[in-house]
C-alpha cells in the first residue's frame, strides 16, 4: 500500500458580512502514486451564529474510478458533514469517477486555522492514498455574532425640523433597538428673541418639549408654542436639564449639542440644522396715551407692560419743528415724564425703532375744563370801556372787540389783562370775538348815570328813555357794574347780550 501526503498552502481573504464566503489558504497531498485526491476549502463568517463555516471540497483524481473515503480527520474535532445532506458525515461517502464531492464543518469565530485529513479507497483495483488540506482562518477579523441591539453611545439618528412651525422629529437609524437599559433624550425649545438674527438676552417661551428613543421607541416627535414675535428654536441633543433658561451676553451655549452641527454629539444626527433665527416683530407691546393741557402742551405716557413685554424699549416722541426727545421705559413699566411744548405740539409721534406705533400719532385739543376768558365793560357818556382778561394756566387769546365801525385787536397773555376803550357813540352795543376759540359775544352799551339826548352820547342825560322805565334801566345799569359785568363764555359761537 502505498500513502502519499501533499501540502499546499495559500492565504485567504474574507468579506465582512452575516454570511461571507471566501476561498482560504489550503495545503493539498501531492500524490506519491497516480491515485489521490486533492482537498480545498473555502471560509464565511455566520455572524448570527457566532461561528466560522468551512466548506471543503475533495476531488477525485480518477476518471475512471470512484474513491470511497474511509476516515476523515478533521482540526479542530468538530463535524464535517456533507454540504448536500447535513444529516450525513463526510467518512463513508463516494466521490463519483472524476467527480468531487463537498462538506461543511463549523469551528468556533476565533479558530486560527483548520486542517482536513482523508484516507481514500479505489475498490476496482484496492488503490488507496492519504491526503490532507488546510486552512488558515483570517482571525484578524473577528466573527462576532450579529448585534441584537445597538448601544446609545454609538447609535447614529436622524431628524427633521421646521423652527417657524416649532416641530421636529428624530428617528434611530438601522434596523436594531436601543439596547435595554439605553436611552436617548432630545429636546426642542424657544426662545422670546430681541431680533430676527442671533441676539442676546433670549427668554425661554412656554415649556420645552423633550422626548427619548429607547428599546421600544425608535422615533419621536416633539412640539413647541412658537411665541408671536422674534424667536430662537433649538433641537437639542438631552434633556430639559440641559435647556438653558436665559440665553445671555457671554453666558451658555449648545454649541454642537445643537442637531445637525459639525460636531459631536449634533453629528450623530443627520438631517437639516437643528437651530432657528426669525419673527417678524418685536417681542415688546410698546403703547402710548396723550393728555392736552391748556397751556397747549401735551403729556405723552409711554408703557411697556404687554404680555410679550420682555425687553426694555426705546421711544422716541416727536413733535413739529424737530422737536424729539427719546425715553427708554423697562419691561413692565410705563413712563409719563414727557411733554411736548405748545409750539411743538400741532402734531406729535410716537416712534420705537424708526417706525410710528400703532395709535402713535396725536395733536393738541383744547381740553373742555379749560378756563375760559372773563370780558368786563365799563360805560359812561362818552366812553365805552371793555376788558378781556386771560387765567392763568391757559394759551394766550386773541380778542377782537368791534364797536360800530371800529375794531381793535388785542392779543392777551395768561394771567393778563388787555382794556380797549371806544368813544361812545349811537350804536348800544358792541361785539367781542375770540378767534382762537371760535367764540363770539354781544355787550350792551349801558352808561352810568343818564346821558341827556335820549341816546347814547347825548347831551342831556337824566332825560327818560322813550318806551323804557328809566329808574329800572338805571338800577340794572348800575347793578351790572357793582358786580363788575362778568361775561364767561360758554358756548362756541354763541352771542351772548350784556349790558354795561
């Protein structure tokens, strides 16, 4: 009997994957007679078994004869069993006349290498031969069974976010769990903002939205109130421990905790940046409220107590002629400090950031409870006397007085006097006019005394008046003057008739 054994030795390259097959290095018999056999192999990692899989093929060197393996050997000591029939070893089975046959044993993932030994039988003429195959296994790349679950430390996510609509999602990537005990929370917020564009000091608005990705929840949604004025969004990597409550000059950031940023642990998740800058208003409710004095100036009160009063603001009230005067009011506060002077109040304006506020815009009017002019008169035989006297307090008034075809004007200060007399004549009474006021009134030309002639200016005073009784004229008359004859006005263009 005559045994041969051949080696033969060749690397072997694997692809990672559940089921990766690949030809290894094998070492084959070389035949010492013209009967033998020759052994390969090929190796694949099944990752969810945690095992390597070696599939050895042995080949029959006769054309003409059928091989019979009597034993097989195989290292390490696990079973080799025919790839066809895995009910079936290896030993015993024939290879065809010029066939090959093929079997399949598994070995433990870290198995170095293997090595097939068998001992062939040609029954037509009682030849037989030894050979051997092996194999060295590429432990360098481990067969680790397939993962059941991943951890959050090395999870990778994705997301979506709309910051103007304040609502975002995040889903785990791939196709297995968190693993148990493992959890991953995020977090969506806003901010009350003083700008469109990144501004500090921001105020959280409403309540965070957080949410976790663990073994049994692969995806989230999270919804926040988007406040109705300047705001910041932010999808945040953690919990609300990790909301920062006043986003301020120099304080706090999230940084790349932000989802979408460049780095970690934002890059873990893929999607669109996490992070919104906008509005299209202020996050203050700036008002104002106006008071016309009658001195012609006008008290402006400025507040900012809004519900979206979260800022200090800048007014800046305007009135004619340039004038302007800016006031900064505090959130909450309100501020009755500025007076526009009477010249400067024919229109006056109220402006926050260059713009006119809602109900800002105002001009003086005169107030009702305003003191009105009092017109004293004074007449005798000759002369016809009248006096406007202005309060104090008030505006200065224009009075016309008008005595037949005479007019005088005077223009009376607050807390003056003007007197404009007149040369009595046959007219018995004279007009007085306030302009300003659209006021006009009627004094009676009603001398001390008798004035002779029947008339006003007469020569013969003390004479009766025709159709009147002189003694009750007479004794109105001088009534009228004991009191002083004060006229008030009380009506706009209303005639009052008075007697002097």
């Amino acid at each position: 009997m005559i045994r041969t054994k051949l080696s033969l030795r060749r690397p072997l390259a694997v692809l990672g994957a559940a089921l990766l097959g690949l030809t290894g290095a094998v070492a084959v018999a070389g035949p010492a007679s013209a009967h033998h056999t020759t052994i390969t192999a090929k190796v694949s990692c099944d990752q969810l078994a945690g095992e390597r899989v070696i599939t050895w093929t042995v080949e029959n060197s006769e054309t003409d004869k059928a091989a019979t393996l009597q034993t097989v050997t195989a290292e390490p000591n696990t079973p080799v069993n025919l790839r066809s029939d895995s009910t079936k070893p290896l030993q015993g089975a024939v290879i065809p006349k010029g066939g090959k046959i093929r079997a399949v044993q598994r070995v433990p993932s870290d198995t170095a290498s293997a090595k097939l030994i068998v001992h062939a039988l040609w029954k037509k003429n009682g030849q037989e031969a030894t050979n051997d195959g092996s194999i060295t296994l590429p432990v360098d790349r481990p067969c680790a069974p397939a993962p059941k679950c991943v951890d959050a430390s090395k999870a990778s996510y994705s997301h979506t976010f709309d910051g103007p609509k304040g609502t975002a999602t995040v889903k785990l990537d791939g196709d297995l769990p968190l693993c148990e005990g493992s959890e991953q929370p995020f977090t969506l917020v806003s901010y009350f903002a003083p700008r469109p564009q990144f501004a500090t000091p921001q105020y959280v608005y409403g309540t965070p939205d957080t949410d976790t990705i663990s073994g049994d929840k692969k995806e989230i949604e999270l919804n926040v109130e988007i406040p109705n004025c300047h705001t910041q969004v932010d999808l945040i990597w953690g919990g609300k421990d990790e909301v920062i409550e006043e986003i301020t000059e120099g304080g706090p950031r999230y940084g790349d905790k932000k989802l979408g940023s460049p780095g970690a642990p934002g890059n873990r998740s893929n999607g669109p940046q996490g992070w919104y800058n906008g509005g299209d208003k202020s996050c203050t409710t700036p008002a104002s409220t106006f008071a016309s004095n009658c001195d012609g100036t006008v008290t402006v009160s400025l507040s900012n107590d809004g519900k979206d009063g979260k800022y200090p603001v800048e007014f800046e009230v305007k009135g004619e002629n340039g004038w302007s005067k800016k006031v900064t009011v505090e959130a909450g506060k309100a501020d009755n400090s500025t007076v526009v002077p009477a010249e400067n109040a024919g229109k006056v304006e109220v402006l926050v950031d260059g713009k006119v506020i809602e109900g800002g815009t105002y001009s003086w009017e005169r107030p009702e409870d305003c003191p009105l002019p009092e017109i004293t008169t004074k007449a005798d035989c000759k002369n016809f006397s009248l006096t406007a006297s202005n309060p104090e307090g008030g505006l200065p008034v224009k009075v016309e007085f008008t005595y037949g075809d005479k007019t005088e004007s005077r223009t009376v200060q607050p807390g003056k006097s003007e007197t404009v007399t007149f040369t009595a004549g046959k007219d018995d009474t004279a007009l007085v006019t306030l302009p300003d006021l659209d006021m006009e009134m009627e004094a009676v030309y009603a001398p001390e005394g008798t004035c002779g002639g029947g008339g006003a200016g007469g020569e013969e005073p003390g004479l009766p008046v025709t159709g009147v009784a002189a003694g009750g004229i007479a004794a109105g008359a001088l009534a009228l003057l004991a009191l002083g004859a004060v006229l008030f006005f009380v009506a706009r263009r209303r005639r009052v008739r008075f007697t002097a």
